[in-house]
C-alpha cells in the first residue's frame, strides 16, 4: 500500500496569510500514461463529507476558489491556500488515486491564528 | 446534479452484519466512466477505503485487504443504488461510513455520511 504522510497537523495563520500543507507519498504516484501525478486534495469541514479541492497534483476541480492550488510530484505535494479566508478552516486531507487501495493522509488541521 | 443518499441503521450489535446503501441521482451505477465506493472514518483509522465496484462491460469488485474476508459491495442496477454489507463486526468498526463516486480514483462526489456504532 502507498503510505500518505501529511504535515503539520495542524496550523494556525492569520487571515489574509498564506496556509501551506506538505504531503509526502511512500512511492512514486505519476501515472505514467498521461505523465501526471495521482494526488488529490480534499477539505472537512465538521459534520461534513470530505470535498474535492485538487487533482491530478494541480487541477483545481470545478468551483474551487483560485486561492487554492496544489504542486509537486513525484513524491512530494504541496497545498497553498493563498489568502486565508475564514471559511477555510477545516481539516485537509490528501490521497494518492495511482493504486487500489486509496489511501489517505492523516489530514492536516487549518485554524485561524 | 449527482447526488448520493445513505441509508441504513446507525447500530449494530456485534458479530451482526453491517448494511448500507447508497441511492444514485443524476448519474448511473451502470457507467462505464467511474467507480462507486465505500470510505469510512474514525478517529483511530483516519480516512480509511474499504471498497468499490464498478461497471466495464462487466462487473468488478476491488475490497481492501484488512475488510476482505467481511466486506460484499452490490450493485442494483433497476434501483439505481450500491450497498455495502460488512459481516462479523467488532466495535472497530464504528465509524462514519461514506459512499462516494470516483472519477480516475478521485472522489468527486460523496454521500451524506452515516455514523455506524457497534455495541451492545
């Protein structure tokens, strides 16, 4: 199985301040067919389902704001939540959709500092 | 607009069978495009892929390996719905269960959730 590994936690940054998220794959997850890397990114708010932010490592899935954007590859991933807003408090999780099974990272904690 | 509903009962006894459904709007459990699956969630197992099944001119199940031996995923084409059934539970196996369509792996749209507690 591909072990996802997230960090930190969690953060806590002012409004307006930029939010950075790493995630890291225990393999490689480019999908070597269309050269892009199997990463996604979702966001959890509390009592909710998980929401697609990100994938494809940087396609921001349709109605995300622009503040959001993913980079990387190979094993290594980044989400950047540019301008903090308030609504972006939640919980983030990344997940590599290279291989069955899916995996998940631990998910990351964004707070308003 | 796809939307995937839930139903099913929120506590099952232990040793019993675990059974959810999830009814399909706005897209078919029939497509050849994407793939339906069962995610659950737990503050000890974080965000955990149980299953899918999923339609290429025939039927397919994939389960992951630690549920495989108690996991079924079905598929009802003339209702429209998935369900997920989990035998021999144990109170690991409480959890917020979700089902979700999948797009290339990602999940694009996903159910409301259901909280499954195991006990007595």
């Amino acid at each position: 199985d591909i072990v996802m590994t997230q960090s930190p936690d969690s953060l806590a940054v002012s409004l307006g301040e930029r939010a950075t998220i790493n995630c890291k794959s225990s393999q490689t997850v480019l999908y070597s067919s269309n050269n892009k890397d199997c990463l996604a990114w979702y966001q959890q708010k509390p009592g909710q389902p998980p929401k697609l932010l990100i994938y494809w490592a940087s396609t921001r899935e349709s109605g995300v704001p622009d503040r959001f954007s993913g980079s990387g590859s190979g094993t290594e991933f980044t989400l950047t939540i540019s301008s903090l807003q308030a609504e972006d408090v939640a919980v983030y999780y990344c997940q590599q959709h290279y291989s069955i099974p899916l995996t998940f990272g631990g998910g990351t904690k964004v707070e308003i500092k | 607009q796809v939307q995937l509903k839930q139903s099913g009962p929120g506590l099952v006894k232990p040793s019993q069978t675990l059974s959810l459904t999830c009814a399909i709007s706005g897209d078919s459990v029939s497509s050849n495009s994407v793939t339906w699956n069962w995610i659950r969630q737990s503050p000890s197992r974080g965000l955990e892929w149980l299953g899918r099944t999923y339609y290429r001119s025939k039927w397919t199940n994939d389960y992951a390996v630690s549920v495989k031996s108690r996991i079924t995923i079905n598929s009802d084409t003339s209702k429209n719905q998935f369900s997920l059934q989990l035998t021999s539970v144990t109170p690991e196996d409480t959890a917020v269960y979700y089902c979700s369509r999948s797009s290339v792996g990602r999940s694009d749209y996903w159910g409301q959730g259901t909280l499954v507690t195991v006990s007595s």
